[in-house]
C-alpha cells in the first residue's frame, strides 16, 4: 500500500472543519508504527489536469486560478 502525504498536512486547520493537525499526525505515527501491512511512504508530486478532472468539476478545478481554498476539504497551496 502507498501513502502519499506531506508534513505540510498537519499545518492545516480551520473551525468547524473536521480535519485536524493532530489527527493527521496521530494517524501518520500509527500507520508507521504498525507491522501488519507493507507501506511505502511518499511525497506528493505534481500532477496533470486531466488526473485532476477524475476527481473534480472543470469549475472545480479553474477556482485553483485564485488563491482559495480548492474545496472542503483541499487547502490551497
């Protein structure tokens, strides 16, 4: 299994949205430290706007042209 994440993960939050810091971080250093499954860890990279669109409305995806947030639950970075 593949983990894709970022320290900068654990930098967002915002009130009344149901991600945390911490709650990154604590589910991070559980899946690290369990032995069950194989994992492999890595970094996000850039990707195209067609993987974008598998996703994502066309609208969606022209409000990345502003600094907003992409959605409920993607900051913009």
């Amino acid at each position: 299994m593949t983990i894709i994440t970022d320290e900068s993960c654990t930098g967002y939050a915002r009130a009344g949205h149901p991600e945390r810091p911490q709650r990154i971080a604590t589910t991070v250093e559980r899946l690290k430290s369990q032995t069950e499954l194989a994992l492999t860890w890595v970094a996000p990279g850039n990707v195209t706007d067609e993987q974008i669109l598998r996703a994502h409305t066309p609208e969606m995806r022209a409000r990345l042209a502003v600094p907003e947030d992409f959605d409920a639950d993607t900051p913009f970075f």
